[in-house]
C-alpha cells in the first residue's frame, strides 16, 4: 500500500498524525507527510483508518 497527501488540500488538522504517528508527520509548513514509502503490512488498517478519518480527503493512494 502507498499513500500520499496533497499538499494544496491538507489543513493540517492533525488526524492522520494521532491514528498512525508511524505514517504520517507534519512537515515544515505544518503539513501531513506520509514517513513511509510502502505502508508496512501491520500498519495498513490504521493508515486506512487515517485516509478514511481526513475531514478534506487530502491522503490519497499514490500511482
């Protein structure tokens, strides 16, 4: 699984960051990262729970 976040569309509200710290971070201009290049298989469900939980749908899967 792979994931990113748009930048022009996180808020930085901070949900993806709480649900899976081992993700997500927030960046210099205080924006959600996604720290993991391929989601490890144990971290899926909560990335998903993440993705699922961003109140602008910024975290998208990556092509």
């Amino acid at each position: 699984m792979k994931l990113k976040v748009e930048k022009e569309t996180c808020i930085g509200c901070g949900m993806c960051t709480g649900i899976c710290p081992s993700c997500f971070a927030f960046d210099d201009d205080s924006k959600a990262e996604v720290t993991c290049p391929e989601i490890p298989a144990d971290l899926e469900e909560s990335a998903e729970e993440a993705k699922n939980s961003c109140p602008v749908q910024a975290i998208v899967d990556a092509e």
